[in-house]
C-alpha cells in the first residue's frame, strides 16, 4: 500500500522539535514560522504539555462518554475563564471541521431552519457542511453541494443587510472567521461583525465565529472577533487548543439548550486530549501569552513597515499576512530552502505568518533579516 497522494510536499523530514524550531533528520535547524497551520501554541514540545500528557497516559488515556470525564469539566471551567465566556457550554470534538459541523447543525436545531450566510474566501473546512459553507468549489464533491448555503460578499455591510431583508426569517446562521486564513488573512471589519449581531437578533439566526485558525489567543484576544465587541452565539475551535494533539470544539451561548444524543462524538474529549487543551491554556494563563502575540504582532508589523516591496500587511497579532508583488513569488521557497524559515502561504503571493505565542524578539527578527534579504530590490 501506499499513501494518497493529496498533499503537494517539501522534501524535508522533521526528526524533532523545541519550541519555535524544529530540525530535520540530518540535524539541520529551521525556525518555525508557521506551527504547522497555527497548531503550535505554546511552542514544540513544551515542558509542562509533555509533563501533562505522559502523566495522563499513564493513568487512562481514552474512555467514552457514557461515563462522567472530571478532565472535561475542567477544561470547560479553564477555557471559560480564559477566554471570558464563562456563562458559555463546552461541547467537545477533535477537529475544526467537526467543530463547524457540529456549530451549523447546532443552529439548525436550534431555530428549525436551513439557510446559511458564509461569504467569500471562507474556508471552514473539509466534512459535509463545513465544506459547502467553504467558498473554494475544487474541494466541494457533488454531494456536499446544496442550495441552503449563500455566499456574500466579505465585509459588505449592504449587502448583507439586504439579504437578510429578503430572506431574514429563512436564515439559520451567518458563520465567519474573525480574520480569514486560507483567504489571505483577511479581517473582518468590527462594524461588519456588529452588523451581524444586529441582524442575528432581529432575526433569530445564529451568529457562529469560525475561531478554528484566528481563536485561542492568536490574535491578542481569545476569538479575534471580540475585537468587535460582540459576543458570537457559538464559537468554533481547534488548531492551537491541543499544541499538535487533534481536539476541537463549539463553546455555546446560554441561550442554545442541550438535549440528550442531539450532539456527539466518539473520541470528543478523551482523557487525553483533555490533558493537552489543559496544558495549552496552563501555559497561556502563566506565561500570559495572548499579550505576548500583541507585543510581538506590534513588533513585527512596525518592522515590515519598513521593509521596501511589501504590497499589503494585513491581520492581528501574531496572524500576519505579507502579500508580495508578482515578481517575489518565490520568497516562500526562498525562506525555506535557503534560509530554513518555515511560513505559509495563501495564493496567489501571499506570506502567513502564524508562529508559536511564545515566539521571542530574537525569533522575530531572524525572520526579518531573511525577508529583507529577500525583498531586497
């Protein structure tokens, strides 16, 4: 047997990993730009993560929920006083797809409707509805399509308020990401979000923040979108809530009332995966690492300012995104290969920056150094 060939990969095998670096098998070392798409929070192998799931391994690593989890009411306390929602409900899942999935068929439930608002260059991910509410139609299959999702334009505020005009009392929920990644690091204007609220509660439909890659602090608040100064209905997470192991979840307002089987999950909120979203926030909470992710995201944007053939800087925090002319196309390789500076990319030219929340001034600026040598005209 051989592996399915879907993903395009670099010829590098990562041997092992210390906080932003990680290094191959020949022992060379490249620093860590990207976390593996905003996975690494806390930074490789942090101490107190590994301390935290090898102890957990060796009391019990998976039961199922048929019986009472203390680590799951643990996390929910942790992760309600983190990130300020502590009125909310946790619902644990193991992806940010499953996490979406179960966030748009929870609004469905909830109000007895079908039709969802997402909006262009959204990416929410690859399982059934997740994907149809994904504004890329190379990754939708015949069967995930359907006429319930509608696709307005991002940020448009008109637009928006006339399709809920038209068609308010039809409307499930509006899902968004507060800044988009796959998009091109593009932020929600605050005014856009609060423009959905608004409608929201005129409407009854479910305002669901996308928090999979710009949630867990990345942007210098717990969920980018409480820039806005809003509160989503349920919030979607990931990524960087288990610093590389698979958990996700919906954090869900008070409002949205539980019943028995509605929701559900094999491995959600296994022993294990408890452990490691607990170690994250532990760290986070003592290293106070979402003001870390606003210093460093200041730092590194005033210092790209001044770097000469940079098109656009957009984002927050430490979820940057440097657009390039048509001519540095070649800069994320370049990075890579001649400077050993992993990063990511959304296309056509656009750099994202999505390092650990720990990441140092002396990490910062060895990128800094490659780019400049990079864009230098």
């Amino acid at each position: 047997m051989k592996l399915f060939d879907v993903y395009p990969l670099n010829n590098i095998i990562i041997d092992r990993a210390e906080g932003s670096y990680v290094y191959d098998e020949k022992g060379e070392k490249y620093l860590d730009m990207y976390g593996g798409h905003a996975v690494i929070s806390i930074g490789h192998t942090n101490p107190h993560y590994v301390k935290r799931l090898e102890d957990q391994l060796h009391k019990v690593g998976f039961y199922s929920n048929s019986v009472k989890i203390p680590l799951q009411v643990e996390l929910a306390e942790k992760l309600g006083k983190v990130s300020g929602k502590e009125d909310y409900q946790l619902f644990l899942c193991n992806s940010g797809a499953e996490a979406n999935e179960n966030a748009l068929k929870l609004a469905s439930f909830y109000n007895g409707r079908k039709k969802i608002v997402a909006f262009t260059k959204a990416f929410h991910g690859r399982t059934s509805l997740a994907v149809a509410v994904t504004d890329n139609p190379n990754i939708v299959a015949p069967v995930n399509q359907t006429d319930n999702v509608v696709f307005l334009p991002f940020n448009d505020e008109e637009a928006l308020q006339n399709y809920f005009t038209e068609n308010g009392n039809e409307i499930s929920s509006v899902i968004i990401e507060g800044i988009q990644g796959v998009g091109g690091i593009r932020v929600a204007n605050y005014s856009f979000l609060q423009k959905i609220r608004m409608l929201c509660d005129e409407y009854n439909a479910v305002f669901i923040a996308d928090s999979v890659q710009c949630g867990y602090g990345r942007s210098g608040k717990f969920y980018s979108h409480d820039y806005a100064g809003v509160n989503a209905d349920i919030y979607s997470m990931a990524k960087g809530m288990g610093n590389g192991f698979p958990i996700g979840a919906i954090s869900i307002a008070p409002k949205i009332q539980p019943k028995h089987f509605m929701l559900g999950t094999t491995f959600g909120g296994n022993h294990l995966a408890c452990a490691a979203a607990l170690a994250v926030l532990e760290v986070m909470d003592k290293e106070n690492l979402m003001q870390n992710a606003t210093v460093m995201g200041e730092y590194l944007f005033s210092e790209l300012k001044k770097i000469n053939n940079i098109k656009e800087l957009r984002g927050n925090g430490l979820m940057i995104g440097i657009e390039l002319p048509d001519e540095f196309k070649d800069v994320k390789k370049n990075l890579l290969f001649k400077h050993k500076i992993f990063t990511g990319e959304a296309k056509p030219n656009v750099i994202r920056l999505l390092p650990a929340l720990n990441i140092t001034k002396v990490e910062a600026d060895h990128f800094l150094n490659a780019l400049k040598i990079e864009l230098a005209s």
